[in-house]
C-alpha cells in the first residue's frame, strides 16, 4: 500500500480522482501565491473519509463536491 500513497496525485482527489482545486497545493507546485483555498470555509462534516484507506489519509485534499457528501461512484 505504500507505493499507493507514493503514486497519489496531490492535486486530485483520492476519493473520486477529479481536480481537486487546492490552492495550497498550486502554491507549492509552482510557487505563486494564492488566495486561501476553498476549503477553509467547508464543513467536511458530510465527506465520506471512512472509503479513503487508511494509507492515503492526509496526502491529498480532497475534492469540494466529495467534500459536501456527493457520491461519485
């Protein structure tokens, strides 16, 4: 499972895969900086984080709409 978390695309979702949008993330890429990201103001509250193993928690935001409870399956 490690070689999962190494392969993880920070700038995508791991729950559903889309672009993710994370403006601390464009930052660190390339260095310009950016307003503060859209997920300071959401509630993750409704987020499905138990379908995320365990290993890939906290390597990659997730995306506002997986954020908000939308199922992308």
């Amino acid at each position: 499972m490690a070689n999962t978390a190494q392969a993880l695309d920070a700038t995508r979702c791991p729950l559903c895969g889309e672009a993710n949008r994370c403006a601390m993330e464009i930052e660190r890429e390339t260095g310009q900086p950016q307003p503060p990201c859209w997920c300071m103001a959401v509630d993750f509250s409704l987020a499905p984080l138990e379908r995320l193993p365990e290993a890939l928690r906290g390597q990659a935001c997730i995306c506002a709409r997986c954020a908000a409870g939308a199922q992308g399956d």
